[in-house]
C-alpha cells in the first residue's frame, strides 16, 4: 500500500468515525494510540533508571517473569507495576513518565489516531482514555490526544505525602474496565476503541466497538462479530501490507 493509499484509507478510517457524532467515546491507549506497551517499556525504563530501589527492582522482575510464565494474572502483574514504586516521590514519577513519553512513546503515536480524537474533541465529544498501564504516563499522554486528566482511568494508588503508597485505587483491565467506565462516566458510551482481549468488555459496552491494531486474539473476535478493524501507518500489518 502507497503512502497515497495510507492516507486515503486513514482519511476514511477518521471520517467513519466522525460520522457517527459520538457524545462519549473511550479510548484504550497502548497498542491502540500508539504502538507496542508503553505500561512494560516503562516498567523496565524506570528500572534501569534506579527510579526505584534495587530491592523492589528484584522483586518486580521476578514478578514478571511470573506474568509472562503465565503464574500472574494481567491485573496482578498491572497493579504491581504501579505499587513498586511505594515511597517514590509523585513528582519525579510524573517527570520520568513525561522524559519516557518524549523519548520513547512520541515516536510511535499513531498519526491518525491523534488527529481522530483532536476532530472528535473540537466536535464536541467527551473523550476518555481507559488503561491499565499507569497513571503518571497515560494522563501525560493523553493529554498529546485532546483527553484531559481528569477524563483518564488509569492504574493508580493512593498518595501519601507527596509519594506513591501500596495501596491501589484501580487497576482497569478487562471486566475492571466496565467497572471504572460505570463508576466514573456513568452513561452510555457511544464509541469504544481498543486493540486487545483485555478491552473486549470496554467494546462490547459501547454502541459503535472499533478494533484499531488488534492483536490476533481480537482479531479473531472482530470477524466473528463484525467489528470494524483498521491497521494504522506504523503498526505491524500496515508494514506487512507494503511489503
């Protein structure tokens, strides 16, 4: 596919979109307005950077190497990445995941996402951002999407004195989702967009569910029920498709 093409297609993609005039539309953020996992890059970013202590840092990996081993669950391993960093000052959490979206997540924003959601914005949607990565990193980047803090449900913790305590407040992934988009919004969700089993609740929720870069297990749920999916420029299939 040309970048001629591309564009045409992301031109379409963004006005399918527009043309359903959502009130509400909620937005997954890893893999779905940018690729790859920003919640693990971090993870590992924050580590090598002593941002945590070595004890935690020990502990941590050990941890996940447990998740990828399958002896961890996803909301286990998602609010523990937030809860290692008990004690560590929140504004040094929010300076490093700002350093981190700039160094690592900004050059694999999705284009078309960015201007679908600025469109919906000055359209006037209500735009939120649904994520179990943490919330130092997604209410940054969000907020590169048109979504302001206030609209972002994100894992978190409770703040003790400035710094992150042990106690979790959220960890929204799968079910958790639906739980945290009842809680807060509390109305009908007229868009959803994820990439990922784990947003498969969030989808089946919204009115319009759309399947932006799905990994292959919802892929496979999109055909089978119809769910609009497209490939963003810079995500995998895109790439195998000029190839």
């Amino acid at each position: 596919m040309s970048g001629t093409e591309c564009r045409s297609a992301a031109l379409q993609f963004i006005e399918s979109v527009l043309a359903l005039r959502p009130a509400i539309a909620v937005f997954d953020c890893d893999g779905t307005l940018w690729s790859g996992d920003a919640g693990a890059d971090f993870f590992y970013w924050e580590i090598e950077r002593g941002i945590v202590s070595r004890e935690a840092a020990q502990w941590a990996l050990a941890r996940y190497k447990q998740y990828k081993a399958g002896r961890v669950s996803e909301e286990q391993i998602c609010g523990e990445m937030v809860t290692m960093n008990h004690g560590v000052s929140c504004r040094l959490l929010r300076r490093a995941a700002r350093e981190f979206f700039t160094e690592v997540v900004s050059p694999r924003v999705f284009p078309e996402m960015q201007e679908l959601t600025r469109r919906l914005a000055a359209q006037g949607c209500n735009l939120w951002a649904v994520s179990s990565t943490n919330n130092w990193l997604v209410e940054h980047a969000a907020m590169q999407f048109g979504i302001a803090r206030q609209r972002v449900l994100a894992a978190c913790v409770q703040v003790e004195g400035g710094c992150a305590s042990d106690r979790l407040v959220r960890v929204p992934t799968d079910e958790l989702k639906v739980v945290a988009i009842r809680k807060h919004i509390g109305q009908p969700i007229d868009v959803a967009v994820g990439n990922s089993v784990h947003d498969q609740a969030m989808l089946e929720m919204a009115r319009y569910p759309l399947c932006v870069n799905p990994n292959d297990d919802l892929e496979q749920i999109a055909r089978e029920r119809g769910w609009p999916v497209y490939w963003p420029a810079g995500s995998k299939r895109q790439a195998d498709l000029q190839t």
